[in-house]
C-alpha cells in the first residue's frame, strides 16, 4: 500500500514538467504553478519513501553549503536532514571564522566556496531590501563562474529564507495544506486568514507572511491578510497577491482587525511580524552600528506592540472560524502565552489543541527541500525518482 | 586469524539477548547484564574490523545529531567516529545559533530536529538533577511525536554524559579491563579502588565515578570508593552499588583515604570531583547567574580542595597495590602534577607509566557508542552484524 | 575526449613513483620532485573526473579532521570538499569547544581524536616558529600511538598552512603555472616575480611567498624575490630557494624594488607579508597577551608599512613584464584598492583584468587536496586510480 501511494506520487511528478536544473529557487513567484506542483508531489514521494523506510539517497558526494546570517534551528535540521538523505555533505560557511572579514567580495566568495559545490541553501532574513538582494548577487557570481570555466557545474541557491519570501516554509505549508484538505484542488474556495499577532519581541521578519500570501493566493484559496495599522508588508508583494488570486480565482483583502480574518475562516494563521517601516529604519540603523538609536527603536516598538496585545489567537476568536474549527498553522517557535512568554501570539489552549498538527505542518520541510535540491541538481529528476521508487519496490519484496 | 577473532565475537554477540531497537541508553544500570555483554562483544567485533581495514558501515543515510551542553573532545570526536562509520551524517545541534533561547520547549525542539534523525547523543552533566531529567523529557517527546504519526521513526538518544551516568565512558573502560584481564569472568573478586584525587580546579561532574561504581559491581568485582568527607557521590547511586555487588557476588564498600581503597587493589581509578552538596548549591546559583556567588563559592571550593593535596596517585601509594602492579585507569584528561598543572590527581612518574593504556581504554569510546548506534537502529543487528562479516570475509579472500 | 585527457593524466601518474602511504605532508621541499610531478598529475586526473561529472569517490567512510588555529574560506571549503568527495565525513576540532584548554597534552589531544580518523589537516601560521613545531609534535605522538597499537592506522596530516610553508596553496599555484604554460617542462627559464606589495593591514603570514620560492625554483624557473628592507623571509627557505635553483638549472636572487622585479617576467605574485622580525617579536608578545604591546608593534608596522606605499601592482608596472603581459596570481583574497581597501597590493584595473585567471589559480587546491589524502592513505593509488577511471568510462558509455 505504501509502495501504491509512492508510485501515485512518482506517476503525478513525471506528469509535470520542471525546469529548475542548474537554477536557483527563491521567490515562489518567480517559478509556475506546474513547477510548484512538482515540488510538492516530489516532496510527498520523498516523504512516504522515508516513512517506510528506503533510502532515497541520489549523489555520491558533493557539498551542500549552507550560509545562516540568522538563527535557526527547524530550517537548518532541514537542509542538514535533506543534504544527508541525498548523499550531500553539509559544510556550513561560519562568516566569522572566514576571510570574509577581510573586505572580501561576494563575487568572490562565492565561487570559492563552491568549486565542488551542488548546493548552497542561504539564510538572509535580518535587512530589509538586502536578503534578496544578496542571493542574486551570489547567483550571479555563480552563473559568471560557470560560463567562464572557473565552476565546473553551477551550484544552485535555496532560499532559506529572505526579506521578501520564505519559499521553504510557505512550501511546507502548502504541502500540509493539499495533504490536509486531500488535496490541492480542495483549496479552491477554502479561506485562510494571515493574521499579524501580538508578540513581546520586535523585529521579526515579513517573509513568512509574504511567502504565505504570495503562495496560497496562487490556488484559488480566499486569502485575507489582517494588521493593525503600520503594520503593513512590503507593497510589491501584496501586487502579487492580489494579482495571484485574480488568475486563480481566488480572493485577496486586507483586513484590519483577527477577528474579521478568521470569521468564517478554513485556515488561521496569527504570527507576529514587524512593521514594514520600523524594519527599514531598523536597516538603516543597524548598518550604523548605532546601540542608542537601536534601543530606543526597539523601545518605542514595543511600546507600539503593546497597543496590540488583543492580537491573541485565543478560543474567542478560533470560534468565529468554520465551524469554530479552522486549521490553526505556525511556522514555530510561537509565542505561546503563559508556556514561552507572558502574553503572546496564542493562547496556551489554543495551540496545545493544534501543537501536533504544526508539528505535521514542519515535518514537511526537510522533504520540500529535499525535493528543490533533487530538482535542481538532476538532469532527469523523473527517470532517478522512478529508479529509486523501483530500487524501493524490490528491497520491500 | 583476524578474521577468527572477528567470528568468534560475532558468535558470542549472536548468544545474546538484546531489546534496544528505537530505544535510548541513559544509565547502565538500567539495562540487563545480558545486554550489556552484547554492546561489548558487539564494540570488540566492530573495533577488530576497523583493524582490519574493512568498513562495517550499516547505513546509507540519516542524521546523528549531538547536543553538547558542556565541552567534550574523547567524546564529540568517538561520536562523530562512530556516525561516520555506520554511515550517518554528524549535525551538532548549537543551542547559541538556534532559536532554542526565544523560549522554544524542548518537547518541540526535540521533535523539530527528529523528522530525518536516527540518534540523538546528549552531553548534559553541568547540573545535579538536570542532566539526566533533561534526556528523559526529550525522550517523552520522541516518544509522543512517533506515537503520533510526527516522527516516522523515533530516534535513540546516547547518553554522552549527565548528571547521573555517563554510560559510554563506563561502557569503553569495563570493554578495556575485559580486554586487559582477558574476559568478563576474569573481573570477579578482582579489586578496583574507585578514588577521589585532588585537582586544581573544581566543579568536575560525578558522572565517572558514578558510572564505575554502577556498572563494575555487576560483574562481581570488588569495588572500594575513597573519597575525604564531604566529597560523596548521589546517595541513589551508592544503593545501586551496593545492590549489584550483592546480586554478582561483588563487594561495595566505602573508605575515607586512597591509601586504604589502593591497598592490594589490581585497578585503580583516581579521578575528582565536586562534592555532591557544592554541585547543588552551584546548580542554583547558575540559574541565578549570580557571578559573585559563583566565584566565591568556587573560592571557597578551591580552599577545601586544597586541605586534600595529599590525595595524589603517587608511586608510594601505587606500590599499596597488587605487586605494586595495579592497572591505573583514568577516563582522560588527568590532572598530571608537574604537567598539566603544579599538583594534581597523579604523579607524572606514574601516569607516564600508564599513558598508553589509559589510551589504550579512551580507544574503545568509538565502537562502544558505534555498538549503541548500532543496536538501538537495527531491528536485527545480529543478521547485519554477520553480513557486515561475510563481507569482510570475502574482501579478505 | 574527456577521458582520453583523464586517461592520459593517469598514465603520467602511473609512471612516477611515490611513498606517502600513511605519511605527513609538510612541506614541499621535503618530498622528491618525482613526488610533487605525480600529485599535479593526480589532481589533474581527478578535477577532469569531477569536471564531467564522474565521482571519484574511493572511500567508505572515516574521518577528516581539520584544526583551524587561523581563520580560512578558501582552505577550509577545499579541504571539505576533498573529504566529501573521497567519502570521509568531515568533522573540525575547535579548540575552544574542547577540552585542551584543560591543559592537556598535544601528544594526548593528538591520539584522542585519531582512532577513526584517516586525515588530518592543519593551519597554525600565526606564530613563527611554532607552526610546523606543532604539525611535527602531533606527527610524533600519531606515530608513537601507531606504533603501539593505540591507533590502529597512522592518520595523515596535511599542512593547510603554518609558518614556514602553504603547500596547498603552492602546489594549486604550480597546477595553475603547468595549465597555463602548457606542462611543468615549459617552466624552465620562465621569470617568476614573488614581490611584496603594500597592504593596509600586517601580520600576514611569511607562507605564501616562502612556499612559492620553495616550490618553483625546482622547476627551472628564474625567480626574483623582491621586498623592502626589513621585509626578510626566514632566511633557511632563501637557502632552500637558491638550492633548489642551482639543482634544477633556474635561478633565485632577491631585489629592492616591485619594479626591478617585475621586469621581464612572465609571472608576477604581488602580495603582502610581515616583516621577519615583527612577526617574531609578535608571538613573544602574544604569549603574554600584553594587549598594549600588541597594539603598540601594530601600531609601528602599519607606520612602517605606509613608507611603502608605492610598492602597489599598477598598470605602469605590469607594462615592465614580458611584453606587459605577465601572468598575475595570487593566493586571494588580495586587497584592491579602492575595493576592498583605499590602497592595497594590486589596483583595481590591474586585479579584474586577471581576476579569473586568479579565481582558476585557487579552483586547483581543492584537488590538489584530495590528491594528496588519496596519496597518503591508499596503499596502491595507481590501481584505485585506474579502477576509478575505468569505472567513469563504462559510465559514460
């Protein structure tokens, strides 16, 4: 039975087409929606190979470099957990204890790293209007690289998350959504609400909403983004938004309170992010190296968000959704009040009732990204995945 | 006749009983002999392949993640041997570059890091009381995630060292005296003096000497601890020893100078560690970071350690031994007088004497925590075991 | 085609004789040029295998460590890429998450971490004098712990730069001078200019310039060092350089100017260094961590430096070489000026004109790399080489 859903998967793959080899994947956006369909079918058979336990290794060696300007801990057991499975070593660049102190350019470092590279997964998250920007840069580097001979094989980027777009989590998400509701053409018509919530921090970032928005819109879902004010996104993204949803039959509206988000809502997700603005100011700040200036920002924000502490997720408000029965989704660590923090993001009810679901929600990641590195790196992802899938077949025999 | 002494070890591992799959290794004592036998003949059989030039790799793919809450280089190093061996990719998860400090309960981080995880090794022995409560908690959470469809998998954590056990180190030093005495049988009546030595520094874990009295009792040797007044160990753990000599045909006792457990003993194990009382207060006042409280507590330490300089292994008191003959056993780094600092643990005359055996017992670390890798992820690791042989076999021909 | 030029590469390499089998690799001039003709033609081999995709992998498992004592980018990613690409699981030693600062022994560290381990790859260049000590001091305790069956096979260790030479970075150089100029025999009577160039900062290792001496004077080329007074090399390598001259019919003499240098030549290698003397009364300095004294001598050495500010590689002197086309290398990452530094080593004209051919330079070390672990840990390199390109031929069938 395991071995009929992992062909269904691998048949719905080579029915789709991809053209991600070589390439880089960045802004969901940026790619079609046959292509988004293919990670997620891949990333399904990937899954479902792992659960019944086959190797979907690929590669025989080869690096998969990965860069964290931020923390992380989900993402970055992702990429560690996906370059393992395929057969990648992880070599993680430390920009401390590189030479890139030194005034080194980008251009530079990045063919120097990746000489034997296939991978390199970047973390870029902290300024706004930088992240993505630093990820074209390297891309270019890379394709300047390969085109004069220096790189053997261009490697390709993942965004592990940026200022405009968190392309593996919204992925993820996705994917836990067609696995949710049995599929993607269930989407059509259901209504997600993508909340700002109250939390005690400042300065996180926009990208998991924006990847959220700029995502589901493009399957016909009823996206409705809610924020108090000033605590617009980035306005190109809320473009494509409303463009998505205009091609896929689907809605997209802001709203200015939780509760006329989730009424009525399938799905709810309230996560805190910082204002638009304050992010810029903070950017600037931050190139300054400015500490005053820095705790002041930081203190009037607070002070801001604490205007918006009925920002909860709370029963209350899980009650105007369907039924009193949304699908509450985070990306974790949520700000959960009373567990990691006073007041915060939802109430300790709340997500204990959706804990496990969020856990199923994050355990796609490793395999969305499993999937993009397979895309990328091979040739004919189709006929490795169908040897694969057969190598399976036997071994269970 | 490499290939002899391999089969033989495959024999008698074949002869026993294990039940470890998917499970964790916290404490020896939690284990029945029966098993504990099998880790050794499985550790003997993995180390007399690795002589031999031939790979007894047994995976072809998953993460062996390590959580070092406190410094390690035997440890992190037979760790990082032992994955690459069996063919799993290190990840060390730094709690400094992940997002555990945003307030992240460690139900969740142990199942965010687990999707593609087969063994977790947790280094946790700071805290009295902490340590091993801290393994059992990311246990209950493996447990609970793979019970509910999180996990396809549970992992299998290795105690690297808590507060109570620390397994692996006992585990190489009881593989060694089998080595050195020529069998497990030939350990009964044999006496081990289990000391106190005096060092320069404080706040040593009592795992070791813990883990010695725990696990040598069991197999009837006759164990003396020596330590000044004030430097007990946990009151649950001299119970425990006690127990196990009474069920060997062991003996326990207690005595209250070197000289006295030396005395016609054939292993000594001269080793410090804080009294169990200043741990305590050292754990609460870590928790306040209460940087005075902690220097003067250590102040304080450091003047009652010095009342006990004469606890040094010397060769006057190595001459109180069997024949002056004993095998001295330390788990590495010693305090080396005249050394690694002025006045410490033993004399430089005497460890040099012994250097290369204590190396000789540090060796077994490797495929001791290979043989823990290799138990609790196999369901039939006697089947893979004999492969792994005939393959070597054959290689060999 | 591809493999007629991998095949051709083999056979060069099969006809030269070498004996590295479980050696050290230190220092070039410490090895037959016999020895260092068959590494080239190695990693030839072997960056044409990777080139058209074949894998060389040629191990199982085991591990490559390394000890970074010195921040690297490029060293670091090259030796983790010759790790992963062999199959070695790559897994570094940070001093400052071990326990050596306990006190413990080199020779003890040394063995701990070598049970498993097949490779060991070293940087100590800051501290004249102590570097290669260093490399020499865990050589010694590896062999005695072989010796004595604490190891069960002899790890290697590769020199990733100390204070007296940078062989990977000197034999990625002649890889690079061999490809450019058409084979080693082209070399001789190619004029070689290793300048010192003027650089904002100091402390830079003496290595680059005394590993280039080192290594191509045995090859017939005419080398000129050039530097201003005070800016001395360790006087021994000069010896070495004029030796090695005589012996392979090139030349070896030292200039006062960039400008007398650099005229005529076919090659140029501009960069800076730390005078002799200042690095010498540095690490007296940095043992007593007199952090006045430090910034004092740094203080005087940038004054000292910015005398010689002309000392830059311009366009007026690039036109003084052959036909004002010399070759430019350098180790990277250079300091440009006006790009990463007001005024560096080379100007920025002069830097992008050969910055490809430079990024090409560094593309060799990473086989150079793996050259030399598969040289120091496979008993017979020739046939495993031959298997292998046997292997990617029927591949590519």
């Amino acid at each position: 039975m395991a071995n009929d859903a992992i062909r269904q998967q691998l048949e719905a793959f080579r029915a789709l087409k991809t053209d991600l080899h070589y390439k880089d994947f960045l802004i969901t956006w940026e790619h079609p929606r046959q292509e988004i369909e293919a990670i997620l079918a891949l990333a399904e058979a990937l899954k479902l190979l792992h659960q019944q336990g086959t190797s979907y290794r690929a590669f025989d060696s080869g690096l998969a470099i990965s860069i964290f300007r931020d923390n992380s801990t989900r993402t970055r057991f992702s990429f560690a957990a996906a370059a393992s499975a395929l057969g990648f070593t992880l070599s993680e660049l430390d920009e401390q204890k590189s030479q890139i102190a030194h005034g080194e350019t980008v251009r530079e470092t990045a063919n120097m790293i990746s000489f034997m590279a296939e991978v390199i997964g970047i973390r870029d998250d902290m300024f706004l209007g930088e992240g993505h920007r630093y990820m074209k840069e390297v891309g270019d580097a890379l394709t300047d690289g390969a085109e004069r001979g220096v790189l053997h094989r261009r490697p390709s980027i993942v965004n592990l998350q940026c200022d405009v777009d968190h392309p593996t989590q919204a992925l993820a998400d996705l994917a836990w959504l067609k696995k949710h509701f049995g599929g993607l053409d269930q989407l059509k018509g259901k209504k997600l609400a993508m909340s700002w919530a109250y939390s005690p921090s400042y300065g996180k970032p926009l990208s998991v909403p924006q990847g959220v928005i700029g995502l589901m819109t493009r399957f016909g879902m009823e996206v409705t983004l809610a924020h108090p004010e000033g605590y617009g996104l980035i306005p190109e993204v809320l473009e494509v938004a409303r463009r998505n949803a205009a091609e896929s039959g689907g809605k997209f509206q802001v709203a200015t309170s939780m509760e006329e988000a989730f009424r009525g809502a399938d799905v709810v997700y309230p996560k805190s992010w910082a204002p638009y603005h304050v992010m810029q100011r903070r950017t600037e700040i931050l190139k300054t190296s400015d500490t005053a200036a820095l705790k002041a920002l930081e203190k009037e924000c607070l002070a801001n968000n604490a205007r918006f502490t009925g920002w909860e997720c709370d029963r209350a408000k899980m009650n105007l959704t369907r039924g009193g029965k949304a699908l509450y989704m985070h990306c974790l660590p949520a700000d959960i009040s009373g567990v990691s923090c006073q007041q915060g993001e939802v109430s300790a009810e709340v997500f204990e009732q959706y804990r496990i679901p969020t856990y199923h929600e994050a355990s796609y990641k490793p395999f969305v990204i499993s999937a993009l590195m397979f895309l990328t790196r091979l040739r004919d992802p189709g006929a490795k995945l169908a040897a694969i899938v057969e190598r399976a077949r036997r071994l269970s025999l």
